[in-house]
C-alpha cells in the first residue's frame, strides 16, 4: 500500500463554570494544553490525533445559560455562543453535585457540537471524562482504523469494524414493497409523503457527504427464498437468525437496481408474507423474537417483515386491504440507515447520556464523525489511486500521457495535499472537501478511456492475440526461406563445368 501520514486536529473548547475549577489545574485560566495519540495502523500509515484544548472560565451569556432547568435547555441556550464549524467541541464543566444532569449521568452530549461534563472532583478524572467524550464525538482509534480496513492487518480489526459503508461520492436508496401474495393483500403505502417527511431532513443533513438520490418500487410475487417454520405454540410462522443470510440473494434478483448504477446502492425492502404464512416473526441467535421484526445486512440494506391482521370472519372479501404505518416502518429503516454508516449509540460508557437527535437522524457531531472518518479514507484512496496507476505506467514502456490525464493527476495531488494541510489545521470542512475532489480527479486519470485500452491489453496479451493469426502464415513461409537456403547451398556444393 502507498505510504500515508495524516494529523487529525480537533480543536476543543473546555469551558468551567463557577465552582467546576478542579483544585490541581497546572496554571490559572485561561491556559492551553496539547493531548496526541498515535493510532496504529500499519507500518506505512500513520495517523496522530491532536487534540488543541483551550480551558477558560464561562462569560456572563454563558452562565446564564447554565442557570436552565434541564441539560436539554442549556445546551439549546448555549448554541448561539459556541464556536460552530465543523470539527470543534465544547465541553462545559459542571460542579460535581449541578442538579443540571440526571442523577447517575457524568455526561451529557447534545444535538450540536457540545457536551456538559462533570467537574469530576481532580483534574486526573476530568482529564479521563473530557479524553471519553472528545473521542465519542469526533473520531475513535476503531473508527479510524475501520476507514483504513484494507490497510489493516487481518485479525487487527472486529468483523463489526469491517461493516459500515466504504466512502463513495453518492449512494442510491432504494425503498421496495415486496408483496408475494397480490391474491390476498391489497397494500397501499405512502412512500412519497413518507420520504418528505422522515427521509428528506437526513438526507439534507447528509447532503455534505455525498449525493443521494432515492426512489422506490413495488415488487408482486416476490417470495423470500427462505421456507419459515411453523411454531404451534404461537400459532405462527418463524425466521430463525442463522436462515436470514439465505433470504437476501433471491430477494436481490428481483430488485435489479445495483447492476446499473454508479454508486453503492443501500435497498430497505418492506414484506408483507403471503396469507399461508402470516403472521411470521424474525428471530434473534438466542430464539428470542426481534422486537422490530426486522434485521440489516451490511453495506447491503435492511429487510422488515410487516404482518397484516387476519380477519375474524374467514368469509372476509379478498383481497385485504392494508394501509402500511409508515411512520413505524421509517423509524426502522432510518435506524438501518445510522447501523450502515457505522452511527452506533451502543458502545457508550453506561454514564452518558445522548440527546435524541429529533427529525434530522443524526446530530451534528455525528456528521463530524463521519467526515472525519471519510476524509481519512478518502485520502488513503487517493494515495492507493495514483500509485496503482504510476505503477502500470510503469510496467507499460508505450504509453502515451495526454495532457488532461496529467492535469487530473497533478490536481489530484494538489487536492489531497490540501486535505492533508487543512487536517492538520483543524478545518474538517474544508479538508473533507478537497479530500472529495483528490478522489475524483484521480478516478478520472486512473479511468481515462485513453489509458483503458492499454491496461486492458499490454505486451504479452498482444503476443497471445497475434501468434495465432501470423502463424498459419508464418509456417509457408519459413518452409519456403528453408528451400531456398537448401537450393542455395547445393548450387555452390555443385562443380562448376568448363567447357
């Protein structure tokens, strides 16, 4: 792999409001202080986290603030106050004994860019609380290491590491309802009115990413290529979690998205089962039902089973109809969409607590961990990129270099330079952007339809494509040159006559 060294900047904000001071500070406020990990990944890339802390005490606006009856409220009053651009924190420092955080909670993340953390008694256990958050809200040593998994030993990373989305410039979402049994069912879903209102505000958000573009279709006798067992305790039909694998690839024959598009492409399918096997549950390794009846595939999409009442007379009309509760199955697929991007609330420390991002799907340090994580593979894609490509040049003595594949060359150096640069200044945004157009540029070069040709075809499959055509003709001739040479010599053995 192509060496790269990237410093991730973060610069941090460690605000103490009055009576948080801890006793053993190093100097009196404001001061500044530099905390730098290094993060192992290989041994040709190296990737350092800085984090830039700034302590200072709390304006008067600030205080205030703080004065709120709930955590939710100060963090909503103190929004206009923090320093906004993507990439920095907040932390506000609370006496150990504030009534502003819950009882058991040393931490409270917001919907932005800031935390309110207690005082935590010293400055060692204030330092491991601010080390914690900093990290939950900008970029862990696992994040990073999963956005560089090709580079990553094997072994070095968990299976769960390797599973959120590979960066990409779009991604298409595609939202199908499967019905397997048209006979019986009737189903009637609000898709449109239902991406306005739940998919949209992400997206919107996520726009900065990269590009989405949605759409949606309705499949008729689409089975599951799974047969469910038939339970008759609960007089109902069951998936086990081992069987789950198996539903997907029948499934995905029929969707015929993925074979024409440019981008990844993330499919949400809605099942309703056919009357025979209704109602059917998903269930989790240990037998228990899945309280979402619900299950994601990494970097694929997710599937939810969503079961129709049978009616009490057995003389009902067919078919039923069925009205889909889209806000029940949104709330599904956007939680599969967070799982797909590596955005997990599990893994935290059982004192956080985590505002609820609300309509937007994710907060705005959760955008920052992606871009974050983005700008980080992005740039390793690049620097993979341009070394493929130099060697193959390399390897192929003829090639000729158009000026425009060199121009898309040389832009793509300047650009991941510049990602690079603005990393090591702080500026996520900016960085991310560059990081952005380094990979499309370099695609380009790499995917010339001038180079194509060439790398498809060099030297010695030139051999294998035109031995077999000149040699029918070759032999003729050989033989030929061969009995001239035998003529040749036998005339000059031959004596000469004098007359």
């Amino acid at each position: 792999a192509a060496s790269v060294q990237v410093q991730l900047v973060v610069p941090v904000a460690v605000v103490f409001s009055p009576g948080s001071v801890p006793g053993d500070l190093p100097s009196p406020l404001p001061f500044r202080d530099v905390q730098e990990m290094e993060i192992s990944v290989n041994l040709r890339t190296s990737v350092t986290s800085r984090y830039e802390m700034a302590y200072r005490a709390t304006t008067a606006q600030e205080e205030v603030a703080l004065a709120a009856a709930t955590a939710r409220e100060a963090d909503a009053a103190l929004r206009p106050l923090q320093d906004v651009s993507m990439g920095s924190l907040t932390m506000y420092v609370v006496p150990e004994t504030s009534s502003l955080l819950p009882q058991g909670t040393s931490v409270y993340v917001g919907r932005h860019r800031s935390a309110l953390v207690r005082a935590g008694g010293s400055l060692a256990a204030l330092h491991t609380r601010l080390r914690q958050v900093t990290q939950v809200m900008s970029f862990t040593a696992t994040s990073i290491a999963a956005a560089l998994s090709d580079r990553v030993p094997d072994g070095r990373l968990s299976p769960d590491a390797r599973r959120s989305l590979k960066s990409s410039l779009g991604y298409e979402i595609t939202f199908s309802l499967l019905n397997p049994d048209p006979k019986s069912h009737t189903v009637d879903w609000d898709i449109e009115g239902a991406v306005n209102c739940y998919v949209k505000p992400v997206l919107d958000k996520l726009s900065l990413v990269a590009n989405f573009s949605v759409d949606s279709q309705i499949l008729y006798y689409a089975i599951l290529g799974v047969t469910p067992r038939y339970d008759k305790e609960s007089s109902s039909f069951l998936l086990s979690a081992h069987s789950l694998p198996h539903v997907i690839n029948p499934v995905e024959a029929r969707l015929g998205s993925s074979a024409a598009s440019l981008y990844p492409v993330l499919n949400f399918l809605l099942y309703v089962p056919e009357r025979s096997h209704s109602p059917l549950y998903i269930q989790d390794k240990d037998g228990a039902p899945v309280s979402t009846n619900a299950f994601h595939s990494p970097r694929w999409g997710g599937i939810m089973v969503y079961n129709v009442e049978t009616p009490a007379s057995l003389q009902a009309s067919l078919p039923l109809h069925v009205d889909v509760d889209m806000a029940r199955v949104m709330e599904v697929f956007l939680a599969q969409l967070r799982l797909l991007f590596g955005l997990s609330r599990e893994e935290l420390p059982p004192d956080f607590l985590l505002e609820s991002p609300g309509n937007e799907g994710l907060a705005d340090w959760e955008l920052d961990h992606l871009l974050w994580a983005h700008t980080v593979e992005n740039i390793a894609t690049v620097s993979t990129t341009l070394t493929s490509l130099a060697q193959l040049l390399d390897k192929i003595g003829n090639i000729v270099i158009k000026d425009d594949v060199a121009s898309e060359v040389y832009r793509a150096v300047a650009s991941v330079q510049s990602a690079v640069a603005k990393l090591a200044m702080g500026h996520l945004h900016s960085a991310f952007q560059a990081s952005k157009e380094a990979v499309t540029s370099s695609e380009r070069a790499f995917f010339d339809p001038s180079l194509l040709h060439l790398l498809y075809f060099p030297d010695d499959q030139k051999f294998a494509i035109y031995i077999p055509l000149f040699l029918p003709m070759a032999v003729p001739i050989l033989l030929s040159l061969a009995k001239i040479v035998r003529e040749t010599r036998q005339r000059k053995k031959e004596p000469t006559k004098m007359d």
